[in-house]
C-alpha cells in the first residue's frame, strides 16, 4: 500500500517537450509520404549498440521513464527488428559489430528509419581511426537522422526520432506533450 | 435381416486372411506384396461389411466350427461388432500402408510379417466373435503368437528380442488369470456359451475373484499401469504397420474382454470396481502422458501415449461401473459410450501416427528425434497427415479426440450426481487430472512434430529423406479422412453407441443416447451440448470472412525472405536450434519429484593443467519407476528360483529317476486318498 | 437471419473492443508509472501501421509459419461468437460450449508453439516449450472451474451458466463461486500472458513466454497475433465479468437492453481492467520454475470450490 500512496501523491512527472530548433539534428533522407502516412502515429523502436561506450544507452533508457516518456508520442521499445520500424543505432561501428548491424537492418521490414545517436555515430568520435572501428553508421546502414552529442540530451534524442518521422516541428500540442511554440519565444 | 448376406462376408473374411498367410510365405517379390497386401485389404473390408451389418440391423450373427477338441462357437453381437469396425479401418490402412513399406526389406522379414500380419487380423476379427471361454481363450493365444512374431520380425533391431521376450512373458501371465477366471467363472465348463455363463450365480468373494482376474487379464493386453511394461518395449521394434495394429487394435481386445466380462456377463457390482478401475485410468493416463514427455524415440513416444489414451478409456469405464452401482444408467450408459468412441477415435489417430513415424523412420532410418527435422519440406504429405494426427491426439476441436474426450468429460461432470459424498468427491479430481494428461499431451506432441518436422534438419539422415510411395500415402490419408469424418460425425455414431449399450443388461435407458440436428448432447435432457460440424463450419466461415475482409480492406501484402533473426550472429547452424530435451526441460523440472532423474557429468581435463578441458560428456536418464519398485524385484525373484531350481537338475540319470518315482508315489497316495 | 445478424454483431463488437482493453491497461499503468503513457487508441494505430508493413519470413520456416496466424486468429474470433458479451442466450449458444471454448484457445496454443519452432530459433524454440508447459499446467484448473460452474448450472453451456445465475442471484455469493473465480482469475493471467506469469512488455528473451514464440513475426501476421491475443484477453474477461457477475446482461434483443448490457460489460471491463494493471503494477514477475507453484494454487482453489459447492448443497 505504501507504493500506491507514493504514486498518488508523486504525481505526474512528464515534461512537455520543448521545441527547441538545434544543429545537433541532421536531417539526411526525408521520410516519403508514403512511409510518413504508415508511420505516422506508432513506431516500434529496436535500439542497437554498435560498440558504443554505453553512455548513449544510458541516456535512451531515460526515453521510456516517466520524465521523458517517449510512449506519449507512440514510440515504444521492442525486441526483435522484425517488429520495428525505426532503428536507434549507437557507438562507433566496430568490426565484430559491422556485419550484425547489417544483418539487424536487414531483419527489419520495409519501411524502416534509422536513426544514428551520439557523435561516435556520425564521426566514430574518439575512436575514429581505431584498428577495432569499422566506420560510422552511414557508412554499415542508410542513415535518415543523425543525433549530435557525447551523449545527447533524452529529449534531444526524442527530437531526432520526431524529425525522422517528420512530426517536428508540429502543430503545438500540448495534450501530446509539445510545449506551445508561442510561449517559449516568449 | 439378411443373414445370407452376413454369411458372405464371414466366409471372405475366412478365406482372404488365409490366403494372405500363404502368399507371404510361397509369393516373392512385388507380386507377393501386392498379394499380402490386398488379401488383408479385403479381409479387413470384408470384416467392415459384416460389422456395419450387425450395427446397422443390430442382431448377432451365429456360426460354429467343430474342432477336434471342442465345438468352437462364434456369435456377433452389435458390442463385438463395433470393435470389428476397429479392426477392420485400421487393418485396411495397415495393409495399404505395407505395400509401399516392404520395398527393400529382405525376404524373411517380410514372410514373417506377411504371414503373421494376416493372422493377426484373423485373430483380432474372430476374437470379437468368440462365444465360450474355450474359443474366447485360443483366438486369444492366436493373436499374442502373431503378435509376439510381429515383434520378433526385425529381429536385428536393437532391443527387439528383449521386447518380444517381455512381450511374450507378460501376455501369457495374463492368459493365465484369464484362465483360472474362466476356470472358476464356468466351473471347468470351458466349453459353455457365454449365454450360459451369464446365467451362473456367483457369490460376492466369487465374483470379486473373478473380476480381479478379469482386470488383470485384460489389463496385461490393454497395458495399463502396471501391467504395461512391455508396451513401450514391444511396439516401436515391430513394423510400422504392426505397431499401428497392436497400439490401435491389439489393446483394445484388453478393452473388449473387459467391457463384455463386467458389463455384459457379470452384472452390476460393489463400488469399488468402479473405483478401482477409475483410478487404474487416472494413473495410466497421467504416468503414460508423464513419461511420453521425456521420450526422443519416436515410437516410444507413441507406444507411451499409448498407455495414456487406455487409461483414459479405462477412466470411462470406471465411471461407468460406478454409476451403474449408484443405480444412474444413464450416466453409466454416456460412461460407456464415451470409452467405446474413444477406442474407436483412438485406434484412428494412433494408427495414423504410427503410420506416419513409420514413414519418417523408413525415410531416414532412425528413430530418434533429436536426429530429425526440417522433414515438412522432404516429406509434405506425410508432415501434413501427421499433423493432422497430432492435433487429433491433442483433443483439438472438431477433431475425433476431441469429440470423445468432451463425452468423457460430460459424463464425469455427471458425478455429482453420485449420492455418496465421499465418491463424488473424487469426480473432479479425475476431471482436472483427465485436463492435466490432455494438455500434456498437446505439449508432447508440439515437440514430437514441431522438432521432427520443422526447421533446419539435424543430420544427414534428415536431410537426404524422402517422400513416402503412394500405398503408404493412402494408407495414411484414409485414416485421416477417419479421423475427420469421426470428429464431425458424433451425431452418427453416439446413438448407435447408445443402441448397442442399451443391448446390455442394466442399460437399457441407454436408448435415449440421442444427436438432435447435428448437435452432441451430453445428457440427454439438452443440457451440455455442441456440435463439431457447427464448430467447424464456424471455424471455416470465419476464416473466409477474414480472408475476404483482409483482401478488401488491408494493404496489399508484401512478403520478403530473410535469415531467421538470432541477435545477429553471423551464420545459423542445426544445433542452434532446440532440442527435444530442452523443450522437455521445464515438464521435467516441474515434475522432477516423480521422474527423479539421474545425471551424469564427467569432464576430461588435459593431464597438465586442469583448466584445460578436453571433453565434457553429459548423460541424463529418467528411469521408469514402476519397473525400478515393482519389476525388478519381480525379476530378482523369478532369477533366484530358477537358479535354485536348476540346482535340482544335477543331470544324473539316476536322480531324474528317483525323481519321476517320487512323483509317482505322491501321485497314487493323492489318487487313492481324495474322494 | 436476426441471429446472425446479432452473432456478427457480437463477434464485431468484440474484435473491435479488444485493442482497447490493452490499450487501456496499458494507460493505466503508465499513470501508475506517473507519466503520461499512450492513448487508449494506441493499440489501433500500431495495427494500422502492421498492416500496412511487409512482412520477412525466414527462409526456415516452412507454410505452417504462415498460416498459423491465421488459424490462431480464426479460432479466437470463432469463440467470440458464443461468449456471452452483451445478450444471453445466444443464437449459437447450442454449438459449443465452456469446454469448447477452452480446447480451442489451446487449439491457437498448439499452432502459435509449433509456429515458434519452425523457423529454427532458439528464442522460439524456448517460448514455445514454456508456452507449453504453463498451458499444460493450467488445463486441470479451468477443467475444474468448469466443473464448479456447472453442477451449479447443471450444464456446461455458456448462455445456462449466465442465466441460471441472473435467476438466482444469491448464488454467486456461495464460496464454491467466489473461489472458482479466484482460481480462474489466475488461470486468466497465465493464459493471457500478463504478470505474474508473463511479462508482455519484456525485453529481455530469457523472460518471455508468449512474445518469444511470435518474435519472428512481421507485418500482416503480427498484426492478426496481436489482435487475436487481445481478444483472447477479452475473452477471458468476459468470462470473468458475466459467467460470476452477469447482472446487466440483455436477455431480449431490445435497443433499451442491450444499451444498458453494454454500459455494464464497459464497466465490469474497466474494473478488471484496473484490477490487472493495478496487479501488474504491484507484483514483480515470477520465475518460470515458480509459476507451477501459482498454478497448483489454482488448482488447489477450484477443488474447493468445487467441494463447498458439493458439501454446501
């Protein structure tokens, strides 16, 4: 009984996200309309650690908690690529995982999304010419969106994820968690 | 009623399996094939015609035969007349099947399985027909010999002459207290009809002798726990095509005997009959599902399912001998003609798998599954028959296993009408327990066709197997049109059930065992019904309904091929995929306490440094127990009297003299001194 | 030619309910999560969005692979057609009945597992033996349930079962009834793959039951998996809500009655609703070796009720 008095009086926790424009998102492939109509409102997420120094996934798991609760936007989390649209690839490709990225985004059905995290994804940050990388993400998997930052930002990230699906920026709507534009300026 | 037309079928009948003997034993080649086959074809036909002629006019056919000994009476009456219908499917099966699975045997194997395969199926048919204990008991003995032989016609498979040694051991301690029951039942009128019998007044410990000696008897045949130690021995070393006739038909005979001795013959007796073979049943079912669960030999597997559907029929029995005690025919009746359909259900299903196991093992000449897989691409017909066994085994609507077992179900249901609490207490446990043991038996056979069938194949064996020949092919598929035809025809063969139970004593309410409009009614007042073909239908109109909507509504489909998804890893291999034993792994865990068992692990370290590991080898067993608590001590016994009766055989002459006058002097002081 | 209408009606109303049901206790348990959490519509979308996928097969996987979704579908809506929802007794109540009902959910069980071997992954191969096993294991108590219910009703037929106990109100106050329901609460649990038993929204393979067996589906067969175990969760319910507590039910096709039947199955489908989520909230999940412990209470629960209801009469 103690944890539901907690919960009744912790109350709800979720940020409205902030629609902040940043560089640290690049856009590369604009999803197709098409693509944009299937996706629209629920994407299932497969997260993939291509040799990443794990600062990024701690960051990502903080996707799902209360605070930033990506599920209020239809994103969730699943297990097997054959059940996702959209994968979060991390880490700076190294080699034993070069050929199972591949084979990951091969599982996955049409159409599918990627999006790179971290700086070690775009650039192999501090490990670029390491004997042990084999290239970024780009260079493994077609890439739609890369994510700048060592580690970037939870809502950074849930910002990257609604540009690839080209829900960002939207109309605001503060029922779906999106602080109003107007304010913010403000 | 045209006995003229009966007769005509009996006299093939007599004749076809002869002449099939015969052939096996003079006819090479194809030719003899073919004629061994078609003699047993049309005598199992034959044997269909005659039966469905006695069901279908319900009243019994006569004949006698004068032997040197005694007159041998035969009499078929509409109750021997369904088990003739048993053997008359599966041995038509059976002997299309063993056209196509003889080619490439050697000669002696199939001479012994020819002949012994066509007497057999004379024996099982006149077994049915017998009217006195004499002929009851020399059919009996003609039917354990070709069995016995069918079990010895592999001889050089491994474990085959243990089998048959078993086989043979077990099967006549079992004539034997058919014997004294006999012997005591008629007063050592062997040659009395059973009319007569019916008739003797016996006593309360009388009968009660007789009825134990009846089960065990019959026990022995029909293989429940635990007489059943020779049924996972005996039935996977015989040919397919036997296997399937002994697991489908040979235990029904047990099933027979018993039905006509306690239902027919004897009369209504004390609560405890009903009991006592009611929890006989329970325990058959559960141990026999238990231990077909931890089996990788494809036939074992079967043969200990097997043990689990006997005592499932041995559970309706059991209900119905104790509600004929609480004086409830009716429910006694729906008892009864839940065992008598699930016998024939059953023999279908489990003639089917056989059959099917037979095929599989015939195509990559081994048994074990852990060796198989990926055979529903090699073998598509044969998988798909299988399958279609498999679901029927698994009690899944509209099958035959199903439809039975929901009779079986109803009527148990109908315990709570048993006026003694403490009886009818113990119907729900049999209940739960009858769930348990089927819903085992689903997960059993998810292992047994998912791990043979499915996926990549496990060895070379598998790999290179092939399709069955189209005489094995028929065989199979018409017995899956049986079981198909039976699952949706309860409608048809419930009140013929019920007019040829109404026919024994005590039961004649049975009559009102009725099918409205399709519909299976449990009791016959309309409560507790449903209806298979209605069941189906819906399943079927469902399914065209969501094809036609997903076509006119859903985007149109796309479908790529693709590695199966394991995390990534670089290439799949045969031993990444599960194994028997570690899908029977939790089942095993969960029941650890009964299966107790034993492990063995012995890692082999390089001579220098023990950290180093050369091989590992592990060994589990799970070990019956029945055979460890009861039969081996048995076994100690038997060895230990033979050993001190071989010391009185010194081999001097003049002792086997001394011996023999001995004998005499006792002989003539018994003569001389009783009246 | 009503009676079908009301059968497809029925049948309608369940499959489009159902996805709303998980959608809910989904919602309600992100609140207890103290975050926002999906709509209740989310459920539709990701169907949506799964037929309008592709679908990858294995190269393993043989026809069976492909038509199992279907089978399993087909079944589950075939039994929306004879649980009572919103009107008893239905047309086809004659067809099948309680046990009916349970041997075709374990008929979508056995094609789902075998669906799981056939590509040859191990993670299938593990969800397909624990499947298995927990239906197995929970077969005996919903036998027993079954039982209590019916020497009650004195029949096993669903449209008997609701209207006996509307008849006679105060019976479903007896322990027999009480305990039945507590033991098919359970059962409920582990045939529809929430917590204690199951975690439906794990990650982890080692922890599945259910979701490993269907890990290698895609596209349109997801789809047809998912839908058809949301109404096999709406079917349990409905058994819950109107074979113990069927007040509300419209006895008569009457606009006025069956209104009101829908009110009360929204209502009796909220409350479980709440009850699941705020369960699946508070327990953690069991281990698999522990789950035969939960089920054998189970067991154990329905031969009491069975027993009172014998010792009681």
């Amino acid at each position: 009984m103690r944890l539901f008095s907690k919960i009744l009086r912790t109350g709800l926790v979720t940020r409205p996200l902030a629609p902040r424009h940043d560089e640290a998102i690049h856009l590369i492939n604009a999803i197709d309309a098409r693509s944009r109509s299937v996706l629209g409102r629920a994407v299932a997420i497969r997260e993939v650690d291509a040799g990443s120094c794990n600062g990024c996934e701690i960051e990502i798991t903080g996707l799902a908690g209360p605070v930033y609760d990506m599920e209020r936007f239809g994103l969730h989390f699943v297990a097997s690529p054959r059940h996702a649209d959209l994968l979060l690839v991390t880490g700076p490709v190294t080699v034993n995982m070069a050929v199972p990225l591949r084979k990951t985004w091969e599982a996955t059905p049409d159409p599918k999304l990627v999006v790179a995290v971290g700086d070690c994804a775009r650039t192999c940050g501090v490990f670029r010419e390491s004997y042990a990388v084999a290239g970024s993400v780009d260079a493994i998997i077609p890439v739609d969106v890369f994510v700048d930052g060592c580690p970037p930002e939870p809502a950074e990230i849930l910002r990257g994820i609604l540009v690839a699906l080209d829900r960002w920026p939207s109309r605001p709507r503060p029922a779906l968690g999106f602080e109003d534009a107007e304010a913010t300026r403000r | 009623m045209n006995a003229g037309g009966a007769e005509i079928w009996l006299r093939i009948l007599l004749v076809a399996f002869p002449i099939g003997a015969v052939a096996a034993l003079v006819v090479r080649g194809a030719l003899g094939r073919a004629i061994v086959a078609a003699a047993a074809a049309v005598g199992s036909a034959a044997g269909f015609a005659l039966a469905a002629m006695v069901l279908g006019w319900g009243e019994p056919v006569r004949g006698s035969f004068a032997f040197p000994l005694a007159p041998l009476v035969f009499r078929l009456d509409p109750l021997g007349a369904f088990f003739l219908v048993v053997t008359a499917i599966v041995g038509f099966a059976a002997s299309l099947y063993s056209f196509g699975y003889g080619a490439g045997s050697p000669w002696r194997v199939l001479r012994t399985t020819g002949v012994n395969l066509n007497l057999l199926l004379l024996g099982l048919s006149l077994q049915v027909m017998a009217d006195s204990p004499l002929t009851f008991l020399l059919v009996w003995e003609l039917m354990s010999l070709a069995a016995y032989f069918l079990v010895l016609a592999e001889p050089d498979e491994p474990g085959a002459v243990n089998a048959a040694t078993w086989y043979f051991g077990v099967t006549h301690a079992g004539f034997a207290a058919l014997f004294a029951m006999f012997f005591l039942w008629s007063g050592g009128a062997l040659t009395a009809s059973f009319v007569e019998l019916r008739a003797v007044p016996l006593d309360g410990a009388l009968r009660d002798a007789v009825f134990l000696l009846a089960l065990v008897g019959f026990g022995t045949k029909a293989g429940i726990i635990p007489l059943h130690i020779w049924l996972p021995r005996a039935h996977p070393v015989a040919p397919s095509h036997a296997s399937a006739l002994m697991s489908g038909v040979v235990l029904k005979m047990g099933v027979y005997g018993l039905v006509r001795v306690t239902f027919d013959l004897l009369g209504s007796g004390p609560a405890w009959w009903g009991m006592l073979v009611l929890a006989l049943g329970t325990v058959s079912a559960l141990l026999g599902v238990l231990y077909a669960l931890m089996q990788h030999d494809l036939k074992r597997l079967l043969a200990y399912h097997s043990i689990e559907n006997i005592g499932i029929i041995f559970m309706g029995l059991g209900a119905a001998l104790l509600f004929r005690t609480y004086d409830l025919p009716l429910l006694s009746a729906l008892a009864l003609a839940a065992a008598l359909y699930h016998t024939l259900n059953h023999a279908c299903f489990k003639a089917l798998l056989f059959l099917g196991a037979g095929a599989v093992v015939r195509a990559t000449h081994t048994r074990n599954i852990e060796e198989l897989g990926g055979l529903i691409r090699r073998m598509p017909r044969t998988a798909f028959a299988f399958l279609i066994g498999s679901a029927a085994i698994s009690t899944l609507p509209p099958l035959n296993g199903f439809a039975s077992e929901w009779l079986l179900f109803q009527s148990l249901l109908g315990g709570a009408r048993i006026p003694a609490q403490s009886v009818a207490v113990l119907m729900p446990v049999g209940v739960g327990l009858l769930a348990l043991s089927s819903g085992l038996a689903a997960a059993c056979f998810v292992k047994a066709f998912g791990i043979t069938f499915l996926a990549i194949p496990r060895s070379p064996h598998a790999e290179a197997a092939e399709e069955a020949p189209r005489s094995m092919q028929a065989g199979m598929f018409l017995l899956v049109a049986a079981c198909v035809g039976l699952g949706l025809g309860p409608a048809f063969v419930v009140p013929l059930l019920g007019r040829l139970i109404a026919r024994l004593p005590g039961l004649e309410p049975a009559i009102g065992l009725h099918a409205a409009n399709g519909a299976l009614t449990g009791l016959p007042d309309g409560l507790g019904q449903m209806s298979p073909p209605a069941v189906a239908l819906g399943l079927v109109a469902v399914a065209v309904v969501v094809a036609v909507v997903l076509r006119a509504l859903a985007p149109p489909f796309r479908l790529r091929r693709g590695a199966t998804w394991g995390c990534g890893r670089l290439l799949q291999t045969p031993r990444m995929q599960y194994t028997a034993t570690s899908f029977a792994e939790p089942l095993r865990r969960v029941f650890a306490q009964l299966y107790r068992p034993t492990e063995d692990l012995t890692v082999e370290v390089h001579p220098d440094s023990e950290y180093f590991v050369r091989a590992i080898r592990y060994e589990s067993r799970v070990h019956p127990w029945v055979e460890r608590l009861l039969y081996q001590p048995l076994l100690a016994m038997v060895r230990g009297a033979g050993r001190r009766v071989r010391q009185m055989q010194a081999g001097s002459v003049h002792l086997y003299l001394a011996y023999m006058c001995a004998a005499l002097v006792v002989l003539l002081f018994v003569a001389r001194w009783l009246p | 030619m009503t009676s079908w209408l009301v059968e497809l009606g029925q049948s309608t109303a369940a499959l489009l309910m159902a996805p709303a049901l998980v959608g809910l206790i989904r919602w309600l348990k992100a609140r207890l999560q103290n975050r926002c959490g999906a709509p209740i519509w989310q459920p539709y979308f990701e169907l949506h969005k799964l037929f309008a996928k592709e679908a990858v097969v294995s190269t393993n996987a043989s026809w069976l692979f492909r038509a199992a979704p279907y089978v399993v579908f087909t079944s589950t809506v075939a039994i929306t057609l004879v649980v009572p929802l919103m009107l008893v007794p239905l047309p086809f109540d004659g067809f099948a009945d309680l046990l009916v009902v349970v041997y075709l959910l374990l008929l979508g069980t056995f094609f789902t597992a075998l669906a799981g071997l056939d590509p040859g992954s191990p993670f299938g191969g593990m969800g397909s033996s624990r499947g298995m096993t927990v239906a197995a294991l929970a077969e005996p108590t919903v036998a027993v349930a079954i039982f209590a219910l019916a020497s009650g009703a004195g029949s096993t037929n669903l449209g008997h079962i609701a209207s006996r106990l509307i008849a006679s109100p105060m019976a479903a106050l007896t322990p027999g009834h009480l305990l039945a329901f507590a033991s098919l609460f359970i059962v409920m649990l582990a045939e529809a793959g929430r917590l204690p038993i199951d975690n439906p929204a794990t990650h982890l393979e080692l922890t599945m039951i259910h979701e490993a067996m269907v890990l290698e589906y895609s596209g349109r067969y997801l789809a047809l998996v998912e839908w058809a175990s949301a109404v096999k969760l709406l079917i349990f319910f409905c058994l819950l809500a109107n074979l113990f507590v069927p007040w509300g039910i419209a006895t008569t096709v009457s606009a006025p009655a069956l209104v009101l039947a829908a009110a009360a199955l929204v209502i009796k489908l909220g409350m479980l609703c709440v009850a699941v989520a705020v369960l699946e909230t508070r327990v953690a999940k069991l281990r698999l070796f522990r789950v035969p412990e939960l089920l054998s209470v189970s067991f154990v629960l329905a031969l009491l009720a069975v027993t009172s209801s014998f010792v009681l009469r």
